[in-house]
C-alpha cells in the first residue's frame, strides 16, 4: 500500500541488496544504509511486531460497535444529528477517520525520512490517546460534532503503518524485505483480531468504554517504544523549517514526479476501494442481512482477522519469488470474485466469506509494499510506504460516503460496487505486471 528525474536505470535494484546509487545519494531517502549493523536483528522485527500489534488493536477496536451504535441504537440527537438517517451520519464519521489519515500519511512518512523513525512514532502515538480520550468524552455527552471531530483529529495520527514499513525496510538486507512486512502484516492483523473483540465485549458496558480501553492499550507502545527501537535520527541537522521540508517531501508528490508510480497509485486507488468496502462495511451487512450485534461482528471480525494472519504467517514463509506483482494481480482477481459474491450471497454464505477474502488480501499485502520498497527505493521509504498509506485511505474516504448513501438501501450495492472497481484494478493490475515486472 511511486521519478521522471531520475533515470530509469537508478530505479532497477541493484543486485544482491535491494539497493540503488540514487537511493544512497538521494537527500529524500532515509539513512539507506544503517549506521552500524545490527547484532540481533529479528529482536529489532519482535520489537516492531509487537509496538504494531498493540498500536492496531486500539485503532481496530472501534471497528464493530459504530454500526451498532447508529443504526441499532438509541433514537437521540446522536444517531439522528440534524434529523439525517443514521447511515449518513455513520458515513460520515466512517469517511472523517481515513480523512484525517490521508491528511496525516501526506507528511508523517516523509518526516520520518528527515528526522527519525522513533521521534515521529513516539509523537504520533501519543497524539491518538489524546484523540481516544476525547471520542469517549464525546460519546458520553453524546455531542455527535464532537464525535466527528475527534475521529479526525485521531486519524491525523494514526498514520504509522507507513513510518514502520519504512523502518524495516531500512534493515534491508539484515532483514528480508517481504518476509519482514509479512510478519509486519500478521502483526496487523492480530491486532485487528484482538481489538474487534475488546470492542465488541466492552459495548455493552458503555459505548465510551472501548475508545477508553483503545487509549489504555496505547501505553505499553509508549513503552516498548522507549525501550525497543534503535535511536535513528539523522546525524545531519536537517536544513530549512518544517513547513517547507513537509512541501518537498509529502508522499503525494510522487504521482506528479514519476509516471509509472502514477499508474501504479491509481490502480492502487481502485483495488483499495474494494478492499475498503469490505472493511468498513461488512460490519453493516452482518447487521442488515444476518441480524448480529457487536459480539457477532467482533467474533466474524476475529475469524477473518485470524485468517488473515496465518496467510501473513505463510507468506512469510514463502517470500515473494520471481514475479511479486504477476502473484499480486492474481490475487486481488480473487479478491475481486470474493466482493461480487458477496454482494449476492445468502447471509450464511456471506459469514463465511467475510474471513475467507481475508486470504487473498494478505497475500496482496505481503507482495505490493515489498516489491514497490525495492523498485522505487530512490525516492526515500518513508515517502513510498507514505504513498502507499495515502491512496488507502482516500479510497478510504470515498468509499465511506459513498457506501453512507449506498448502505440506506442495502449493504449488498456496497459490495457490488467494492468488487466491481476490485476486478477492475485487478485487470489493470494485470497489464502493468507485464509492462513492469
């Protein structure tokens, strides 16, 4: 989940090492070479594994208790702000979350490249307790603007999956590029198995409750942060202000720096609106066509989660072989078939395709980030994993509103839209790999 400056023989990688001239020269990049090597490299891959699982299971545990709370709950001027339908208002503050992400990805990686891994980290995840902190206040005194506003402000940081990536693509060659950001994902999908559940088993204590508990998990990151990640900042002081290093540097750039990464963002973006469409939605199919509350999601939510983690787990086995994006086209072709069916399937059918689409997405997952670390390593891993990041959550954010209106007739147009754009970019996907490959 990128430079027509740059010649075309800079971005081929180098043998052996993943490695390029220009990705060593280039004053975007991150240190490509760490200072010294490490002595025990796979406890630094432990350490972000874990500092990933805990950071995720916060932001994954509000996942199924929203469709509870506005479309199953209370008639109050919450669910009902200004007379509008609850699923608009859910869309909404589905689409404000992503948004702030989108904001945040823009610059978060980059930043990371010019002033470390660790510092950025250290102040992102700070800034999204503060934001869980403020979501519960605001559903407890059921101030729905609030709400919104929160959810952005939390998203605004909550774009570390990137700073990570990057982090362990600067170990490369100590650390295997696609086996490291598969057992990275695994991480992530723990993490999105464990919160669902603490979210749906604390609903019904309070709807305040799991944006406490997902602040509450956020410190030990702070911790193990402290204690388990290298300092990395740059030895050079970095030149200029913030504010102009944020304009040189944003991940977005890249699409108007480098055509191929422009194709590339763009099949990105309509491959993502499909997988989006599962991830936020699915919860409200669970709700309109199989009648679950927030236990049932958090348990489907847990058995997709944990599909999806033993894929990780064996792609990290295999690597990514010869032809990473041929494999990753084929499998966003499943993914793809998985959405239409869903959009038709009977509701029992549907429960179990939910955690089995799960498959395909890792495995995608696994391949795109490792093959676009090596290909496009010139131009700095914070800005390329940034890239990935921000195209994510756009479609994120379209996909929200959208599916907001869509969902007022059934979530069932969500999905057929989802593996519509899905098989779309996967034919896409397709034509690149034989350009690209």
């Amino acid at each position: 989940m990128a430079s027509s400056r740059l010649a075309r023989l800079c971005l081929v990688p180098a043998a052996g090492g993943g490695r390029t001239m220009s990705a060593v020269l280039s004053p975007s990049a991150s240190p490509s070479v760490p200072p010294a090597p490490l002595r025990h490299p796979h406890l630094l891959l432990w350490a972000v594994c874990a500092l990933a699982l805990m950071s995720t299971a916060g932001v994954a545990l509000p996942y199924p208790i929203l469709a509870p709370i506005f479309v199953g709950g209370p008639v109050d001027d919450f669910t009902h702000f200004l007379g509008l339908r609850p699923e608009l208002l859910m869309g909404l503050a589905l689409a404000v979350n992503p948004a702030g992400i989108l904001v945040g990805s823009l610059v978060v990686g980059p930043m990371s490249d010019r002033y470390g891994r660790r510092r950025v980290l250290g102040i992102t995840i700070t800034a999204t307790l503060v934001g869980y902190g403020l979501s519960a206040f605001a559903l407890a005194s059921r101030d729905y603007p609030l709400f919104v506003l929160s959810r952005f402000a939390t998203g605004l940081t909550e774009g570390n999956v990137a700073v990570v990536r990057a982090l362990l693509a600067d170990w490369h060659p100590q650390l295997e590029r696609t086996r490291s950001f598969a057992w990275l994902n695994a991480s992530l999908y723990i993490g999105w198995l464990v919160g669902p559940l603490l979210g749906g088993l604390t609903l019904p204590w309070g709807e305040a409750v799991p944006f406490i508990v997902a602040a509450v998990v956020l410190v030990p990151c702070l911790v193990l942060l402290g204690v388990g990640l290298p300092d990395d900042r740059p030895a050079a002081r970095p030149e200029g202000g913030l504010l102009a290093a944020m304009r040189r540097q944003q991940s977005l750039g890249l699409v108007v720096q480098d055509p191929v990464l422009r194709h590339l963002a763009l099949l990105q973006l309509a491959y993502t609106l499909g997988v989006n469409a599962l991830y936020e939605f699915a919860p409200l199919w669970m709700l309109q066509q199989a009648g679950l509350g927030s236990r049932g999601i958090a348990l489907v939510t847990a058995v997709q989660c944990a599909a999806m983690t033993a894929a990780s787990l064996f792609a990290a086995r295999i690597g990514s072989g010869p032809t990473p994006l041929h494999r990753a086209a084929r499998f966003a072709v499943v993914a793809a078939i998985g959405l239409l069916a869903l959009s038709l399937a009977p509701s029992w059918l549907g429960l179990a395709l939910i955690p089995l689409l799960g498959v395909p997405l890792s495995f995608y997952n696994a391949l795109m980030p490792a093959w676009m670390s090596e290909r496009f390593a010139a131009h700095g891993q914070g800005r390329v994993m940034g890239l990935l990041t921000t195209v994510f959550c756009l479609s994120n954010t379209l996909i929200a509103l959208i599916g907001g209106a869509l969902g007022m007739l059934s979530a069932r147009w969500i999905m057929l839209l989802g593996g519509t754009t899905c098989l779309l970019a996967a034919i896409g996907f397709i034509r690149f790999a034989r350009r690209h490959s």
